[in-house]
C-alpha cells in the first residue's frame, strides 16, 4: 500500500503530491501548485517523472485522481493555471484531471465583488491590481494600510483566477468541481463524516469551518448593505472592503489517513483555526494533542500564524517547510517555537530549500520592510524602524548553528531530484 507525501520545490509556496493506493494501481493527489514560476521547472518535471515510472505511453495520460486548490493565494494557484492551461492547449494531454477541491471567495460569501470595488482598486492601483498586485513604483500614503490594500488586491485576484480555473477545469478539462459536497463550498461541519477518497484513504476536513464562513457571510452582506445606503467614497470602499483573513479563513486543511499512518495539510490557516477545527470535527480532543506523521507547517512557517502551543498539540514525525525566504518564511521564531515545544525528540524537519539560500530571500525582505518603515517615518517621525538585519540575530544558519542537535533533524529539498516521505511502501521515485 502507497501513502507518500511528495514534496515539490515551490518557491514561497506550496506544492505537494500525494501518493495512494497500491503499486499495482498507484493514485495521486495534487495540492497546490505554487507560483507562475514553479510549473514549467519544478512540478510538470515531477509528473513527467512519475508518469515515466508508472512506464505509461505518450499517448496515454497521467491520471490526477484529485486536484486540490487549498485556497486563492497566488503562491498557491497560479502554479495550478499554468498546468491546466498546458493540459487544455494540449490535444495529447500528458496528464488528466479527475475531480477538483477548490472554495473560490464568491462560493465562500455567496456573493460577487460589487462593481464599485472592483472600479475603486483599478482607478487607483491600476488595471493590474485585478491581477492580485500593486505598481513596483507605488508609494502608498502613511496612514494606508499596505497589508489592508494587499490582502484586497488578492481577494479581486482570486475572483478573476478562480473563474478562469473553474471554467478551463471544468468545461475543457471535464472535471468534477467538488463532487464529494455535492458541488458546494468545502467546509468542516461538526459531525461530518470523513471522505472515503479510495478504500484505503480517507480525508477528513478541519477546515474552513461553518461557524465563521457563516459570520463571514453575514458581516459581509451588512457591509453590502450599509454601502448601498451610504453612498460611501471610493477610499472608503478600499478600506472597509478588505477583511484581512479572508484567503486564509477559506483555506482548506485536510487530514488524510490511510493504513494507520496520517498527514495534516494545512494550506495557509492559522495554528488556533486548525486546533478549532480537528476538535469540530473529533480529530483532536478539546485541548489534547495528536500525533500525525505528517505535518505541512501552515502559511510557511510564519510566526504570525503559529505559537509554541500549536506545535505540542500537533506532534508530528514529519514536519515540511515550505518557502525559499521570500516574505521572511521560514521564519527563525516559528523554528524557536518548535524546538521549544519538541526538544531533541525523534522527528525530521523538511525544508524546500537550503538554510543559507532561505537567508538570502530573508535578509532581502528584511531590508525591503526596513526601507517602507523608513519612507513612512519620514511622514510621521515616531513610528518605529526595524534596526538593520544582523547574521547573529536574525539568520537561520545562525540559529541552527547555536542550536546543533536541532540542527541534525534538517533535510533539504533538492534541486531536481524528487523527494518523497514514504510512509508505506516506498514510491519509485525515478
């Protein structure tokens, strides 16, 4: 029996395969496909390569037993739009998608963005912020919320990349959108059944949960509704629109488990949501712990998202990282979190790049940060600068040099050579 979690070089994204079933009749699972940037050299690489192993001929193609799309970030699903737009211009196919997990933001508040919020961000931000970005050259206004606008610009991109995947997925592609929820929204409901996604594997949901996709819901249609009646500005329209949790309160985690051996995905969630969300569904005891084999370190090993109480309530063999630096992931607090929380215990740490290349991307977006925090104190001197970026402090190579017995647990992704945790029997990887 196959169950093998693949991890894929996705730069500051995610992108991981799963491996089912048996050797005889090997399954795979597609989560997340990373940036624009990881498909043409990291992951159709990867699939050729297992569709080379499986000793399948060119005409015939690799079978994507299921797709899943965690959520709308673009280090998440522009991977994916590049691969499925190879496979919709490709008359021959290489591979073949069967069925397709994804929660777009208008399926998660029922609604569409408003016109007058989609106006509002491309007459002030350009036609590209509808592709999810901001001008290389904007300075924003020190009393703008950068975080607020960003967190905006991916909700209108999502819409945009989410229409143009659902539409190529399932009208040229002939997947099934979402057919274990009967063609809604994924959602963890208390009491909900596992999905039996093959005899021997099983998925069950934590995330995202009901409750909060219903207060979602709610507050967002009362903001609709105070808006109509407000006759509000455009840059009030900005401001309110934005809910900065929104990506990330849709993503879906899922735990899969198959001949007694588990793995967590966590997309990007937070650490609290995914405690809430195994104890809605009876995966975790309210404050107890459970121990997987796999754990996929949600939105990159950011500190934001975790503390040192997740970690010892999810105690993993396993722990993937996955980031090459950029926005600070892997971040050194989480690694302090987790070293406190396992100690020298018996477990691995997986990062999809090395420690000094992770360096070269933090210390890049370190002085990036520095300088927007210098611009703005030059328009309101009290604010905060964070002071200049220093090896012994800041590093990770630093950090596992200080600590050299966590150290030892490192193992690295490398460039083109697959890597594979076999939890079962081992995959072939070439």
């Amino acid at each position: 029996m196959l169950f093998s979690l693949d991890v894929v070089r996705a730069c500051k994204g995610d992108c991981l395969l799963l491996h089912y079933g048996s050797k005889d009749k090997p399954r795979l699972v597609l989560i997340d496909g990373g940036h624009y940037s990881v498909y043409v050299p990291h992951l159709k690489p990867r699939l050729e390569q297992i569709k080379k192993t499986r000793n399948l001929k060119q005409n015939k193609p690799l079978i994507i037993d299921l797709l899943m799309v965690s959520h709308v970030d673009e280090d998440h699903i522009q991977g994916i739009l590049e691969f499925t737009k190879d496979l919709a211009e490709d008359d021959e196919q290489f591979a073949q998608i069967l069925s397709f997990w994804h929660n777009s933001f208008e399926d998660v508040i029922e609604d569409d963005v408003p016109a007058e919020v989609k106006s509002t961000f491309t007459n002030k931000f350009g036609p590209a912020s509808m592709d999810g970005e901001l001008p290389d050259d904007m300075t924003l206004d020190v009393d703008e919320d950068e975080e607020v606008i960003v967190s905006s610009l991916k909700i209108l991109a999502s819409v945009k990349q989410g229409a143009q995947l659902r539409s190529r997925i399932i009208n040229k592609l002939k997947a099934e959108l979402n057919v274990d929820f009967d063609g809604e929204p994924i959602v963890a409901r208390n009491g909900a059944e596992p999905i039996q996604i093959d005899n021997n594997l099983k998925f069950t949901v934590a995330g995202p949960m009901q409750p909060e996709l219903d207060a979602l819901r709610k507050k967002h249609k009362q903001w609709l509704e105070s808006l109509r009646k407000s006759g509000k500005s455009p840059e009030d329209v900005l401001a309110a629109y934005a809910d900065k949790a929104v990506a990330n309160l849709s993503s879906i985690v899922v735990l899969a488990e198959s001949g007694g051996k588990s793995i967590l995905l966590t997309g990007d969630a937070r650490g609290d949501k995914i405690l809430d969300g195994l104890e809605l569904v009876g995966a975790i005891t309210p404050g107890g712990k459970r121990e997987v084999d796999v754990l996929k370190v949600p939105h990159h090993g950011s500190s934001n998202n975790l503390t040192q109480g997740f970690f010892e309530r999810i105690i993993a063999k396993h722990y993937v990282f996955s980031g090459n630096g950029e926005h600070g992931n892997p971040e050194r607090e989480t690694m302090d979190m987790l070293r406190k929380a396992r100690g020298d215990g018996d477990y691995l740490i997986h990062l999809t790049y090395p420690v000094k290349e992770i360096d070269v991307g933090r210390k890049a977006d370190w002085a990036k940060e520095q300088k927007k925090q210098q611009n703005k104190k030059q328009m309101k001197p009290d604010r905060e600068v964070r002071p200049d970026w220093s090896h012994e402090k800041n590093s990770l190579e630093a950090f596992f040099n200080k600590y050299s017995s966590f150290a030892k647990k490192l193992r690295f992704v490398e460039e083109g050579v697959p890597y594979v945790i076999n939890l079962l029997e081992k995959v072939e990887s070439e």
